[in-house]
C-alpha cells in the first residue's frame, strides 16, 4: 500500500528537465497523455532449438504505469525484456512502439536504446573506478548531442541535474565516492539513476531485488514507484513480498504466455498461478 511517508514528495527525476531547461537537449520530454499505450505486445512467439520459449505472448504497456511481470524459471520473463530490447527477434508476432506505432522489430537494439528503452540487467554495471557524481555525469553526457559528448562540454546545469539524480536514487552524501566502494543495492540504484538520467520512456528492470537486504529492497520499491509517477516501468521480479510494495498491475508468465494478469490479490487467488508457480 502506498503510505504518506512513500508518497513523500522527492526531487521528482523530471526536475533536471523541467525547473532547469536543458539547451542541449532537445526541449525536454514531449508532453506525454497519461494511460496511452507505450508498448503493444501481440501475438509473438520464438523457439529456441524447437523449443517455444515465447509462446503466441500479448503485453500492453502505458505510460505511465508501473507493472510487475512474475511467473516461474523459464517462464520467459527475460526473453520478453529481450525481444522488447532488440536482443532477440521473434519468429513471429508484433512489438509495437510509441503513439506512433514505430515497428521495434525492424529496429536495431542501439536504435531502440535511443528511441527511449532504458534495461536493466541483473548484474550492476557501473564504472567502479569512477566516483557516484562521475557516473551520473556520465549517463547525462550520453543522452546529450553527440558533439557535446564528443568535445566533454557539460551541458548547462549539470551539477543540478546530478542532484536532482543523485536524490532520486537516495545517493546524496554519496557522490564524491567510487562506485566500486559501493554496496551491491546502492550500485543497483546508481545503475537505475544513470539509466534515468537518459530518461526513457520505458525502463524493464529485471530481478532488482535479488541480493539486497531488507531495507535496500525497500528503498529499491520507492524508488521504482516515484520512477513510474513519470515513466513506464516494468520490474520482473519473484520476491513477492517486493511485488507486494509495488502494488501495481501484475502479469503471470507461463510457459510463455500470460497465465494470468490484474491485482496481485487477483492473481494469487487464480488456481493456474497457484499450481504453477505460488504452490511450488
Ligand atoms: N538464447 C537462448 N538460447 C536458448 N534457450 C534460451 C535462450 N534464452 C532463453 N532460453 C530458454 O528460454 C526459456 C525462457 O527463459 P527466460 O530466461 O526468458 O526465463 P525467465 O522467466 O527469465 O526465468 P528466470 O526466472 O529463471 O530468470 C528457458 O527455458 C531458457 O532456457
Ligand atoms: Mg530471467
């Protein structure tokens, strides 16, 4: 449940954008109608060697919406993120973008990267020899025109723009320290305020709660939620005390397909996901 204390306002990630305009960007995100379909699933499948790891699989994503996708080993979980991605073609099937209905399957993954598809893998992947701010300094430069980028010219503000981050992750009295000195959920929330400093639209987060104590997982689910106040943000995860704090649209993967989809309460209280999955 969403308390008071979690609905706190913090720095929301959109402050770099809006109270500080940014001239290297272009003028900050469109404005974007709350509830539109972002991204259209329909009807894909893809085998592995013979065997249908993604089968006939339909997913629609808004924005902006938080969504938690769970289901068991092998479900096909990650391979969605990677056909979402770019990483895997489907034999079959439509991945549909955007108001514009843009045909992500024709798209190469660096080209789906720009076009606002922000992943998270489970390793982090900082620069551990870097400092916190340096990382976010980065990630920034990286979604800036590529002669900036190229020339080191930091965009107007940056220092406010990895304020603004580095509140949004709770990585404040941090940043003048190395990544690598970081513990394994800060590096998680360093990894997730760099891919926020690109601001996707979309980002797909997989398994973040795994190796986190207690209180980073909590931390890790308000900072998912406030992400998803402004992006589309799906989080396959099977800790479901975290999918729980989420309280967000579930959808149960089986066998590569939607097994079941709706409230957590709804899903959990359906025979085929108890059977297939809770049950075990
Ligand atoms: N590149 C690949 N080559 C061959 N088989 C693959 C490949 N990628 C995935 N698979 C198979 O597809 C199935 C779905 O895998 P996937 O990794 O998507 O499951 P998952 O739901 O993410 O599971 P987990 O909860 O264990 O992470 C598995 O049987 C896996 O072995
Ligand atoms: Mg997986």
């Amino acid at each position: 449940m969403m308390t008071p204390t979690e609905a706190a306002p913090v720095t929301p990630v959109g402050a770099q954008t809006t109270a500080a305009p940014d001239s290297a960007r272009p003028a900050g995100p469109a404005p974007r109608r709350p509830g539109q379909t972002l991204l259209e699933v329909s009807g894909v499948s893809v085998s592995f060697d013979g065997f249908k790891a993604i089968n006939n699989l339909s997913i629609s994503i808004a924005e902006p919406e938080l969504r938690a996708v769970i289901g068991p080993n092998g479900a096909g979980k990650t391979t969605f993120m990677d056909i979402v991605t770019g990483k895997t073609r489907p034999d079959e099937g439509r991945v549909l973008w955007s108001e514009k209905g843009v045909n992500l399957l024709r798209m190469s993954e660096s080209r789906i990267a720009q076009a606002g598809i922000g992943r998270k893998f489970q390793k982090p992947t900082v620069f551990e020899a870097q400092t916190v701010s340096e990382n976010l300094a980065m990630a920034l430069r990286a979604s800036r025109r590529p002669l900036d980028v190229l020339l080191f010219r930091p965009g107007p503000d940056t220092a406010g723009q990895i304020a603004a981050l580095a509140d949004e992750i709770g990585l404040t009295e941090h940043l003048p320290r190395r990544a690598g000195e970081l513990s394994h959920g800060q590096k998680q929330w360093l990894e997730i305020g760099m891919l926020l400093a690109q601001d996707p639209r979309l980002l797909l987060v997989d398994e973040p709660a795994a190796g986190m104590t207690p209180a980073e997982r909590q931390h890790t689910t308000d900072l998912l939620k406030r992400a998803a106040e402004r992006h589309a943000v799906v989080v396959v995860e099977h800790d479901m005390d975290f999918v729980r704090r989420l309280n967000c649209k579930v959808t149960v993967l089986h066998e590569g397909s939607v097994l079941a989809e709706g409230s957590l309460d709804h899903v959990t209280k359906d025979q085929r996901v108890i059977d297939v999955y809770l049950g075990r």
